[in-house]
C-alpha cells in the first residue's frame, strides 16, 4: 500500500486511494486516516492542505472554516496566530469592515459598543475624543453640534438652562462682566446699560440720573441737580435755582431771589421798592424810610433827595416837600429823610406839634410834626433846616429863651453880643436883666460906647463926673462975669426972650415927656421904639434929665438902682440942684447988699 501524502488520508483500509482533505481540514503527516480540522482563526481555503492559514488582521475564521470572513464595523481583530472571532469596538471607539483597530472617536462625536461610526454630539452638549456619551453643557454654558467642549458664555450674555446651544445677550439696564453667567446683574441706581450684551454699566453724567436697570439717564428737571451716578436728582436750596439738567444749582445774585425751594427755574428780580444786597436770598427787603428803590432788581435803595422824603417803607419814589399835602413850599428835608423836618431858607421850625398850630387838624397823616414859621426880623436866616433852638440873632438883638420866637431889638446894642444865646447868655459880661438894658453890680452903663463897662478897668465913672463939674462950675463963672451984659441984653430983648423962653419950654417938657415914656417902656421890657424914629428919639435921650445916665453912681453906689431908686433918685436930685443954685444966688445977691432972688418971688402989692 502506498501511504497517504500529507493532505490527505485514508479512512478505511483497503482504499485504493487517498482523499484529499477537504478545505477547512488539513493533513500535515503522511500515512493519516483523517484530516485535521483548521483552529479557529486559521483557515484551508483548498483541498489538500497540509496546514491552516492564519487569518490577517481585520479578519477571522471559525473551526474548520476555508476562508477568513472580514470584521463587521465596529468589531476589529488583530490576534496574531489569527483570530476566530472579532471583537466589539469598546464605546468611544468605532471601526469599519475588516478592522484590525478601533479608532478613537473624534471631540464632538460618540460611540457606543461595537459601533461602526461615531455619532456627532448635538448642540448643547459636547464630548472629548473616545467619549462614548455627550455630556450636556450646563447652564451659562453652551455648545454647537459636533462640539468637543462646551464654551462659557462670553461676558454680556447669559443663559438658564443646562444643554443651550447658545446665549442670550443681557438686555439694557443690564450687565455681565465676568462671563459663564447665568443671569445677568442689574445696574445699581446711578448708572445705566445703553445697549443688550452690556459687560459694565456706565455712570450718569452730573444733571442726569437713573433709576436701578435703567438703559438710560433722565435730566434732572428744573430746579434740582445732580452729581456725576446719582440715583436721583436734588431740590436747588432756598435762593438758588437751575434750569434743568443742572450739575449744580446756581446762587441768585444780587437783587434776585428764588424764594420756592426746588421749583424756581430763574431768579425773580426784586419788585420796585424792595432791594436784596445778598446773594442766594429767599426774599426781598424793602427799602427803609427815606430811601427808595425806583427799579426792579435793586441790590440797595437810594437815599431821597434833598427836599424829598419816603415816610413809609418799600417805595418806588420819594415825594416832594414843597408838592405835599403834607407839608408844604415852606419845607425841607436832608438827603435820606422819611420826613419834611427842616424849614427853607426864610423860614425856621417854630417848635409847634401837629394840633397846636391853627392850620393843623391835629392828624400826623395830614400835618407836618411842626410848623414852618417865617424867620422873624433880628434873626440871621441865612440856610434852610433852622429850628427855633437853633435861630442865631442879629448883632444887637436879644431872645429870651432856647424855644422863644420873641427877638427884640437890644436898646444897647454893644450890650447883646453873643447871637447864640438865648436871654442873659446873650448879654456881654456886666451887661444883665432883659434886652441886656441893665449893669450889673460894679460895672456902669457908658454912654459913649452904648454899652456896660466895669467900674474897675475904667476910670470914666468918676472922671466924667468931676469933668462934667468943672465945666458946670465954670460955666457958672462965666455966666456971672458977664452978668451985666446978660442983664442987658436981657432989658433990650425982654419980649423975644420971654417968647422963645416959653417955646423953648414947651418943646423941652413934651421931649421930656416921650423921653420919659420911652425910658419907662425899657425899664419894665417893653418893645424899643421902631426905627427911624427910635433912632431920633434916642439921640435926644439927654433931655430926660437922667443923672444916672449921665454920672455912673452905680460905681459909687455898689449896686445897680432898680427902677424905683432910679426914680427917686432922678426926681431928688435935679431939685436939690436947684435949692443948691439958689442957695448961691440968695448968698450973692446978699453979699452985694439986695434982698435976694427970693424977694421977687414974693407977690405985689395991689
């Protein structure tokens, strides 16, 4: 018998020949009975093989298989020695046919076991490469399909939910600075978002404002302000105003005022009569008495002028002293003055008030507080605003007190020497009593300077009388050494002597009379005599036989003789004179051997 080559066999005996092993089998050996059959992952693809065949990768083959069958994706093999069977691609992996590998999925893509092909992840979520799930994307997160990782929203947008394939943008008045936001922040008041998708909020500028999730600012109205992010605007204080989107309110000048709190949108000048010198005032003041303020928007009144006033206060005007009802052309006023209290020039303030003066009603509305009286004679009127304390006297004339309107005319001139006094403060010194008519003790009244002189510093008061004597004397001397002319000439014109003698008496005893009137008159403060008769009259003052005016006895005297002494004195003495002269003549006549003066006084015998 002939043996079997490898690859094939003889099952029984007496076979007259070998069978070829079949594909699938194999025979290595010779002289066998039986085929072999291939091992899994091993292939005899012809008859009579002598052995198997591995299986290349990607491929593999059962038991007894003739060929290699090809891995279905998602499966792969790559035993070496072949492979029966293929295995599954783990999750995240895929392959395709005859795979000796499986790949890794891709980022953004996912596999499950034994997958042929990896599945794109759907927006929202994403996956790394070999995930074999997508995870969703949480919120503030988003992704599109086919993302490896999910992407943080950017900064100004926002999302809620887990799985979004996108983000919103923050609406305005909203903010999100950080990113992967899932909300969105309001803006804080002060500030705003103008557009959606805002990463900060911007301040507000000074004069606006907003409220919290503003998208944009609001001007502040008139009469409030604001700074720079303010939640709100601010009233403008008390005289202070604004005009609308104001950073700041504005302080009323001078003259103006803002009196409403947060309502004023410009300062109100201040109305006539009224004047405000403050800034930033709620009011106006008005002007005081005597001022005015004839304009608006005054910042100080101005004084009424001269011979003007303003009795009330807040006045557009003053009026005039001399157009009032009031007062009168008579009166006058100092600048700034609420009253018409002066006189014009020629006329003085008599002291009267309002009701008792006969043109006044008693009414101060109606009347002047005092009367406006023409200036008297004797009075220096020379200005306007005289009061009757205030009148200043003529040289030589006298008033008797500060708010008398009594001015008298001096009988002594020289005497009245101080014009702003009133009664003796008028009278120079050693001159006293009214109309300065008197000397005081030790001074006399000469007559050749009309006035009081002290008896000490002057020698006239005796000197003038011992003159004044001498003269007498010798006048007699002469006279009686010229007798027999006399006596002549007194036979020759006996008529025309007589005639004249009488005349002359007449005329001498009616001077004396007025002279005696006019003296009696200054003794008790009568009024002088007017001029120019006063004048004539005093020139032949001498005719009144005053001795006491003629010889200072008062320097002998001590004192001065009140009228009563003066009288007795003046009526004595010239009749003692007289018995003295004829005393003189009796003693004459006797020493010449006649009976005397007297015997011819005697009457006639019938």
């Amino acid at each position: 018998c002939t043996d079997c080559e490898a690859g094939t066999y003889s099952a029984s005996t007496g076979e007259g020949s070998c069978t070829s092993c079949v594909p699938g089998y194999y025979q290595a050996s010779t002289k066998q009975t039986a085929c072999e059959q291939c091992v899994a992952g091993t292939i005899a693809s012809a008859n009579g093989a002598t052995s198997c065949i591995e299986c290349d990768s990607g491929t593999y083959a059962t038991a007894g298989a003739s060929s290699c069958t090809k891995c279905d994706g998602g499966s792969y093999s790559n035993t070496t020695g072949g492979a029966g069977s293929c295995e599954q691609c783990t999750s995240g992996r895929y392959s395709t046919t005859a795979s000796a590998d499986c790949e890794l999925c891709a980022g953004g893509k996912y596999s499950s076991t034994g997958s042929a092909a990896c599945d794109t992840c759907v927006a929202g979520t994403a996956s790394s490469a070999g995930a074999g799930s997508c995870e969703t994307c949480a919120a503030g997160f988003f992704s599109a399909a086919g993302a490896s990782a999910c992407s943080a929203c950017v900064a100004g947008n926002y999302n809620t939910k887990n799985g979004s394939d996108t983000c919103t943008p923050c609406p305005s008045g909203y903010y999100e600075a950080l990113g992967a936001a899932t909300a969105c922040e309001a803006c804080t008041p002060g500030k705003i978002a103008a557009t959606a998708g805002s990463t900060a909020c911007a301040a507000c500028a000074s004069g606006t404002y907003a409220l919290a999730a503003s998208s944009a600012c609001t001007k502040c109205d008139a009469g409030t302000y604001s700074l720079k992010a303010s939640s709100n605007c601010t009233q403008c204080g008390p005289g202070t105003y604004s005009l609308g989107a104001a950073s700041l309110c504005v302080v009323c000048e001078v003259g103006k005022k803002a009196p409403d709190k947060g309502q004023a949108t410009r300062c109100i000048d201040c109305a006539g009569g009224t004047f405000q010198n403050q800034n930033g005032s709620t009011s106006c003041n008005n002007c005081t008495i005597g001022r005015y303020a004839v304009s608006t928007g005054a910042k100080a009144c101005d004084n009424c002028a001269a011979g003007q006033y303003a009795d009330e206060a807040g006045q557009l005007y003053c009026e005039k002293c001399s157009s009032s009802p009031k007062f009168g052309p008579e009166y006058w006023s100092e600048e700034g003055a609420f009253e018409c209290d002066q006189c014009v020039l020629g006329y003085y303030s008599d002291g009267q008030t309002a009701g008792d003066y006969p043109d006044c009603d008693g009414a101060l509305e109606t009347c002047a507080p005092t009367r406006c009286a023409k200036c008297p004679s004797g009075v220096e009127c020379r200005s306007s605003g005289i009061t009757i304390e205030s009148l200043v006297l003529k040289p030589g004339f006298f008033r008797f007190t500060e708010t008398s309107s009594d001015v008298r005319e001096c009988p002594y001139e020289k005497n009245c020497k101080f014009p702003n006094g009133t009664g003796e403060g008028i009278c120079i010194k050693g001159a006293v009593g009214p109309l300065c008519g008197k000397c005081d003790d030790r001074y006399y009244l000469r007559d050749a300077v009309a006035q009081c002189v002290a008896c000490i510093t002057s020698s006239s008061w005796y000197i003038g009388p011992l003159v004044g004597l001498l003269i007498l004397i010798m006048g007699l001397v002469v006279l009686y050494s010229q007798k027999a002319r006399i006596l002549e000439l007194k036979e020759k014109y006996t008529q025309k002597i007589e005639g004249f003698s009488f005349r002359l008496a007449a005329c001498f005893v009616t001077l004396q009379i007025i002279m005696l009137l006019q003296e009696n008159r200054k003794a008790v403060g009568g009024k002088p005599i007017p001029r120019p008769y006063g004048n004539f009259v005093a020139s032949l003052s001498f005719l009144a036989l005053d001795i006491i005016q003629f010889l200072p006895f008062s320097c002998a005297y001590g004192k001065q003789m009140d009228h009563f002494e003066a009288l007795v004195f003046n009526t004595t003495v010239p009749l003692s004179i007289f018995a003295f002269v004829m005393l003189i003549a009796w003693l004459m006549d006797m020493k010449d051997g006649r009976k005397g003066p007297l015997a011819h006084l005697k009457p006639s015998p019938r």
